[in-house]
C-alpha cells in the first residue's frame, strides 16, 4: 500500500493526512475480498525499514493502527474475519501488541477471510527468525538436519497455514518488493499500479484482479504439460 505520503504532500497536508485517508481503500479491499470469497488477504502497513522514518511520522502511524483496530475489531468479527498480525512484535508499544494480541484472540476461531496485516515486518527478518528456530532445534539435537524440507520451513514463517499469495498488488508507481513476503511470493503473480493507495478504490481492485484472470500460471512447467494437465482435469470433471 504505496502512496500515502505523496497523496498528502500534493495537496499541501502533512504525510499524515495520506496515511489516515489509506485506511478506506484498506476497508474497501476486505469487504470486496471477503465477498468474494478470498481466502487470504496480506496487507502490508509498516515494514522493518519504516522505523527509520522521521519518529513524528512513526509515531502517528502507530496511534493510526490503535485507532483503527479499535474501530474496526467488531464489524471485522461480525464479518467472520480471522484477523491476525505478523512482524517483529518487541518494537511495538505494550499497548499495540496487547490490542493486537486481543483481536488474534477474539477472531482465532473464525472461518471468513484470513486477514493478516504486517506490521514491523520485512521478508527477510521472517526468513532469518524461522532459520534461528529450526537452527536452535537442530543444535539441541530435536531436529535432524534432513528433516528441515521446504514444507517444514514455511511452517515456521509468519504466513504458516496460510496458502502462498496468488496475486500481489503494489501501488505508488514503484516496481519492487520491498522486503514483503519474500519466501512466499515466489510464484505469485506481480501487479504494479500507479494510482496513490488513498486512491485505490473498488475499480482498480476488479481491474488487478481482472489483469490477474489473464495470466497463465505454469509453476516451472511447460505450456504443453499445462494443456496435458487440464485436458486431464476436463475428463475428470466430465
Ligand atoms: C505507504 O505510503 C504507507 C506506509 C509505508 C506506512 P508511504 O508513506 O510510503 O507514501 P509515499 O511513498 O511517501 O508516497
Ligand atoms: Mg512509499
């Protein structure tokens, strides 16, 4: 969600004002998400780098991200969302991380959309955290080396029992990462737009979800083991 900051400077506001206009087209993604039956929705709001950011800045975001747990928490949960929060957790004030703890709690047994927003995250802390705690298993003896497979590695990422993200959609005009979900991005499909994130509204979304219907996901497979695949899939069916 790219663009805050630059939406609120061209109108002469402070970065603020961007970041607190961010939140409608966040609400707009859930609720279109959740209709239309996704199963997971990742949202990134603060990376491990944004600490670095004026602490005027830093600050304000995270009274934005208090206040809108607060408000949002029981329409979320009405709605059937399991909401959880994934990032490097100690920066975070007590009061945040309780906040965020509670909702966790309130939504863990709901069956709706899988809603995670990264919050003090970076793919490469994620990568680092889960190779420290398969490294210390090892080192104790609990774990054999042979056992620590692709499978039992994402286990211990943040998105565990989460499916790899189909689509990414990255606004702002930028064409990169930037430390998102960098294991689990591997095969998914990039969507870059230009529009400024407190513009994003419903028909961008249907447009990248549109643009996405379109691409043809071959997995390191070859176009003819593809149509091998789905002729088979055809005959099952019929
Ligand atoms: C994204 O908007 C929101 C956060 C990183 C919190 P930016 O704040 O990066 O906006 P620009 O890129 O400066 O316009
Ligand atoms: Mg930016």
């Amino acid at each position: 969600m790219d663009g805050n900051g630059r939406w609120a400077e061209s109108r002469g506001l402070p970065r603020h004002a961007g970041h607190k206009e961010g939140v409608r087209p966040v609400r707009m993604c859930i609720e279109e998400c959740a209709r239309r039956g996704v199963e997971a929705l990742t949202v990134f709001a603060f990376s491990s780098e944004n600490w670095a950011r004026p602490s005027v800045e830093v600050s304000s975001l995270m009274q934005l991200f208090l206040e809108a747990i607060d408000r949002e928490v029981d329409e979320l949960h009405k709605n059937k969302v399991r909401m959880r929060f994934i990032g490097d957790r100690h920066a975070l004030s007590v009061k945040l991380q309780a906040r965020m703890a509670a909702t966790e709690q309130l939504t863990a047994a709901n069956s709706g959309l899988k809603l995670q927003v990264a919050v003090s995250y970076g793919g490469r802390w994620d990568i680092l955290q889960a190779t420290k705690k398969l490294s210390a298993a090892v080192a104790s003896g609990a774990m054999a080396l042979e056992a620590v497979t692709e499978e039992v590695f994402s286990r211990e990422l943040m998105l565990s029992g989460v499916p790899d993200p189909d689509l990414f959609i990255r606004t702002g005009g930028d064409y990169r990462i930037s430390n998102f979900l960098l294991w689990n991005l591997a095969y998914t499909e990039l969507h870059f737009c230009d529009t400024l994130w407190p513009d994003f509204d419903k028909p961008h979304l249907e447009n990248a979800l549109r643009a996405f219907a379109m691409r043809e996901r071959r997995f390191g497979l070859t176009p003819g083991q593809l149509n091998v695949a789905r002729e088979g899939e055809t005959s099952q069916r019929a």
